[in-house]
C-alpha cells in the first residue's frame, strides 16, 4: 500500500477525498493519427482536500516540464472573449493604480502575449515569463521580451540580480498550475519591488463545487484555491492579500491584488465580504467537501442519459471546442466517437489532431456547416455566448447548442 501524499502548502498527510474521478490522461495531450494505436499514459485524477488547511490539490504525476513543452496546445489568443478580458484589465489596472511609462509589467505564464501585448501598445515596458517553448515563440514574435523558464525562487533572483523586478506582477490561471507552490509563491515575493503590486486570477472553489464544475480538474491544475486557503499560502512568504474581485471568467474566477506585508496600504472591504461568503457556504467544514463526490456522479449520469437518448432516437452530436475541462468530461463520462462523432476548434494548433483518451477527431469550425449535426455540446461551456454567437446559424438546419455544466441544457 502506497503512503499518502503530503499536502503541497503545509505538508500535512492527505486522508479526505474530494472526489475521485477515475483514470485519465492529460488534458492537453492531443494526439496526431500516427499516435493513436500506441500506449497512451493516463494517470489518477483523484483529488484531497487538506484536513489542516484545506487546500484541495491532485497529486503530481507528471513533471511539468512533461506538460507545458514546446508541443503545448493551448494559446490564449484563441478566444476573443479573453482577449477582451485582456485588454479591460489592462485599462483596469492603468486607471486604478495609477501606473506610469517606467511601471515595470511582468506577467507569469504569459502564454503567446495575450495581455502583454496591450501593455505594449501604449508604451509600458514589459518581460513575460513562459515555459512552453512554441507559446514563448509566438510571443516573442509579437515584439515581447519572453523569458522560457520556469518560474521560482531560482528565476525570481536571477532577474532580481539583474536589477529585474516587477511593479506590477501578475499571472492569469497559472496558480493552479504550480506543483511546487511555496517556491512559486516565495519567487513571487523576491520579484516584487517595494511598493509594487501582484494580481493572481485563477477559478474559485467556491464556485467550482457550488456550480458542479468538475470538469475544470485536471492534471495541469494541481490545485484549486479558495480565498480562506490562498491567504494563508501568500502570508506564509510575506504577502498580503489587500483585495479580492469576482470575475465571470472560466465560470467564476477571483482576482487576488497582493502586496508585502509591510505595505501601507489598508485592505478593501471587499476581502471580509468574501470571507463571510466562503464560511457562509461551509469553506471551514470538511464536511462539506465530502458532498462534492456525489454532485459529480449525478453530472455523470445526466450527460450520459442525453448522449444516449440522441443515439436512439437517431441524432448526430458533435462537440465546439478542445479544452482540457472538456477532456476531463468525456474521459470522465466514458464518452467515445460513438456518441460524439467529432469536436472543432479554433486553434490551428489542435485541429487535424485526436482527444487524449477519447480519440475524438478535431477539425476546424467550418466541419459542423459541412456536417450539419443535430446537437453541437459546447464543451468550453464558460464561453457559450461567444460560440452561441459565432454559430448562430446552425439554427438554420433545426441545430441546437448542447451544454454540459452544471447541468445538461438544450439552447433552442
């Protein structure tokens, strides 16, 4: 019998489940038709919650140098809806805290130059900070200085010792990401110059058990942060969370503003309030995660019963979209070819390429005009306005748009 791990934050042995959701490969793992009758590696997706400072967290697995590689097939610069997201925060953060001309911007898992790029545009020098190789190209490409590193403590006193320090530090969906979480956050600490400023954006729990969204675990997310717990891992190296923000991305994000803990600044009012809004849902009561398993095993079944009535009553489903939370729902699910013929994708990177698990073929957006299924299941269900939009004409052979999360609902 294996030991149990140890929790990633505080080091304490995990014994409470979260939910187990079986075997699965990595999400971001697409596969080319010359891979797919080879062995493909799939690993437990079964989650802890910490019993001392209830961190919910995966094990890990896989190194992340195995996972964000130059063959990495995620690019932001796909979704118009995040590069709106973008650009907003950057106007944001411009008018809010009063940012100049010299305001050193460094972004962490700055992926192909997203957000930089708007820095950039009006005149702020910027340095993002990635690791996957074919992503830092396309950044730098885009005229923004890219470091291809991980980032830690080690990188963190490189650049600190190359008079490199960030007035504005920020990273969108790469704290989850971390494996080794004390180091990325110490780095964090050693990057920042006095008086600067840190902004984090990642999926909240709460929303993720609230609204049943557990598809959003998978293997590249190593954890998954309320504000209770994500104050915690910032005091321990010295920094303090002055403000939190809700955000309708991924389904419900929060943006955490930190600083070091000597700074003057006074915390908003806005930080009590979340606190009160986590307790009041039970975010201090392990019993309350143990609920979580059962939520998904219903989710389960309810994409399955409509996958399957489709099927008998002659109905053709495809997918839009490749994310990694739609890996994480079929594997799931047990969701092969036989009940989704195929999905499409935006990104040139993914389309011509094959599910990981599923073997689900990819083709651009132009196959579902080609194909003219019945259904089409947005499996990147956070951006279902914008496809809803995009593919508005689908109506016009009596085809509907299928979501999965929370629950399954057919958009006539």
């Amino acid at each position: 019998m294996t030991a149990a791990p140890g929790c990633r934050f505080c080091g304490a042995e995990l014994s409470e489940t979260f939910v187990d959701l079986g075997m699965a490969p990595l999400s971001n793992a697409f596969l080319r038709s010359d891979q797919l009758k080879a062995m493909e590696p799939f690993f437990p997706l079964h989650v802890w919650v910490c019993g001392k400072c209830l961190l919910v967290q995966l094990e890990q697995f896989e190194t992340p140098e195995g996972i964000f590689n130059s063959d990495y097939a995620y690019f932001s610069s796909y979704s118009d809806t995040w590069l709106a997201h973008a650009k907003t925060y950057v106007s944001q953060m411009i008018e809010r805290f009063g940012l100049t001309p010299e305001t050193q911007v460094v972004e962490l898992a700055s992926n192909d130059g997203y957000l930089l790029q708007y820095f950039l545009e009006r005149g702020y020098p910027v340095l993002g900070i990635e690791p996957a190789g074919n992503v830092a190209e396309a950044a730098r490409a885009r005229g923004i200085e890219t470091e291809c590193v991980f980032f830690g403590v080690e990188t963190a006193r490189r650049l600190r010792s190359q008079g490199r320090r960030a007035d504005l530090l920020l990273g969108n969906n790469v704290l989850a990401h971390v494996p080794d979480l004390n180091d990325f956050v110490a780095g964090m600490k050693i990057m920042l110059a006095p008086g600067g400023l840190i902004t984090m954006e990642f999926p909240h729990l709460l929303n993720l058990m609230r609204l049943n969204q557990f598809d959003t675990i998978y293997h590249e997310h190593f954890s998954y942060f309320s504000f209770l717990t994500v104050r915690q891992v910032f005091a321990r190296h010295g920094l303090r969370l002055l403000d939190v923000e809700p955000l309708p991305t991924h389904g419900g994000s929060i943006r955490i503003y930190g600083v070091h803990a000597d700074d003057q600044r006074t915390d908003t009012d806005r930080v009590d309030e979340m606190l009160r809004r986590e307790r009041q849902f039970g975010l201090e009561d392990l019993a309350v995660y143990r609920q979580f398993a059962e939520q998904t095993r219903r989710a389960k079944r309810d994409v399955l019963s409509f996958l399957i009535r489709a099927a008998e009553e002659g109905k053709r489903v495809c997918g839009y979209g490749a994310p990694a939370k739609g890996n994480t729902l079929l594997n799931y699910c047990g969701v092969r070819s036989d009940m989704i013929e195929f999905t499409v994708d935006r990104s040139p990177e993914k389309q011509g390429k094959f599910l990981p698990g599923t073997h689900i073929p990819v083709y651009g957006p132009e196959r579902i005009r080609q194909e003219r299924p019945d259904y089409v299941l947005i499996l990147p269900w956070n951006l279902r306005d914008e496809i809803v939009s995009q593919m508005a004409d689908i109506r016009a052979w009596g085809g509907k748009f299928v979501v999965p999360i929370p629950q399954v609902e057919v958009i006539d």
